[in-house]
C-alpha cells in the first residue's frame, strides 16, 4: 500500500502520496467525518494521503515542502463535497500535488490565486446583492472590495508591490455596511454579502500569513448561496456546487492551468 518516505525528498514523497491516494480509492477506504482509522485504514483525504490521525496536516506539509493550509482546504473540501465527488477529490488532489514544484515562489502565487478563485466564487452572487439592496447600501461597496482583491492579487502574482492596507479598510467597511442591512431584514442576501466583505478583510493580513483557520473559514463563508429559495433541497445542492467549483479551480492552479474569470 505504500512505503517508507524521505522527508527530504519532496518529488518522491508526493508520487507516494498519489499512490497511496489510488490505494485508498480502489479498495473504498475514503470516507467523509473522521481522520484516519489504523485498524480499519478508512480516512478522510489528509488522513488516508498522511496515513495517520497525528497532525496529518503538519506531517503532510513536511513531506511535500508545500504550505499546511493547502492541506487544511484540501481537507475543508473533501468534507463539504458529496460522498462520491469526494471520494474522487482525493486521488485528483494528489495527482495535481505531485505536479507542483517545491519553491517558495510558487506557493505565495498560489495564496493569491486562490483568492481570485474565492472572490470569483462571492461574485457569483452578486446580482442577488443588488437585487435585494435597493437603496444600493452596501452591495456597490461590496463588489468594489471584491474586484480591488482580484486586481490586488492579479498584480502580486506578476510581481508588483501591492499596498494592501487600504483594501482591508475597504473591506471592513463593506461589511459593517452589510451587516446594518442585514439586521433590517430576514433575507439572506444581506448576510452572505456581509460575511463575504468580512472574509475579504480577512484574507488581507498578509503580515502574519495565510493561515490554516482562515483556509477553512473563507471556503464555509463563500460557499454559502445567496439564494432567496426557501427550500432546503436547492440551499444545499447550491452549496455542493460551490464547493465543487472551488475544488475544481484549485486543482487548476495547482496544475497551472487557466482559472475561471
């Protein structure tokens, strides 16, 4: 099922992973809800790639040189996808990983790609935002936040230095906006534009780094639809095909390959 690896050698280390992926997928031991079973070898994707419930995110980090809160969405998708789309999720994720080179320039790109990818993700649901917004409130200053971070992003990955203390600012501004919307009224447009400016905001901290929690935080945040349906069976296939969007466009840019506008 797999071998020892070489915490030095990250290009082996990640052809491992692929075949423990391909291992765990052929004989149905990917499940959603729990990290890895030694007995049964059933486990989540962190946990069936790492092989252990012990900080697998951590040990996954150390083995490829890529960055844990890569491992952490990679784990916050695997849970939120369905069951077989899941299944699925970590052989593709394991396969785009090998792909990756082992530099450091590679993976702050990556940071800000997946930012482009959330904020195309919040923009989905703009027309929702406005809408419902019509006295212009707050959905205007929520799209501008929004299409500053992708510029933003788009600039730092071309190597531009990038102020991005006015960006926040914007941000938490938008999102005090939407919040005071959201108190006036039950529908959930408000509150998802709210919750999207907030995350924006957060994202921007580059001082300490993109962390393992924001990683997390950001994919719930934005997944939620901003659907005006009542019905619980259209919120959720809304929220599953958001999920499914994000997890395909991750895979793009670890492979490099054209993300969505």
């Amino acid at each position: 099922m797999s071998q020892e690896v070489n915490i030095m050698d990250y290009a082996e280390n990640k052809q491992e992973l692929v075949r423990r992926a391909h291992w765990h997928r052929e004989h149905d031991k990917i499940v959603q809800g729990d990290y890895y079973d030694e007995d049964t070898k059933e486990g989540c994707c962190v946990g069936c790639l790492a092989q252990t419930s012990d900080e697998p995110h951590e040990q996954l980090s150390e083995m490829t040189g890529a960055p844990e809160w890569l491992f952490n969405l990679a784990d916050e998708l695997h849970e939120r996808l369905s069951q077989e789309d899941s299944k699925d999720w970590v052989v593709d994720f394991a396969e785009a990983l090998a792909l990756t080179p082992s530099d450091d320039k590679f993976w702050k790109d990556t940071e800000y790609h997946w930012k482009i990818i959330i904020t195309n993700e919040c923009l989905r649901n703009k027309d929702v935002w406005f809408k419902e917004d019509k006295d212009d409130a707050y959905a205007s200053q929520v799209v501008e936040v929004l299409e500053l971070i992708k510029k933003y992003s788009e600039q730092e990955i071309a190597g531009k230095e990038v102020d991005w203390s006015a960006v926040e600012s914007a941000a938490w501004s938008a999102a005090w906006s939407a919040a005071r919307s959201a108190k006036s009224t039950t529908l959930s447009a408000s509150e998802y534009a709210a919750r999207s400016a907030w995350s924006a905001a957060r994202s921007e901290r580059s001082d300490t780094g993109y962390t393992s929690q924001y990683a997390r935080s950001a994919v719930r945040f934005v997944a939620r639809p901003a659907t005006q349906s009542t019905s619980r069976s259209v919120y959720s296939a809304a929220r599953y095909a958001s999920y499914k969007r994000m997890s395909e466009e991750l895979l793009k840019t670890l492979r490099r390959e054209e993300v969505q506008d």
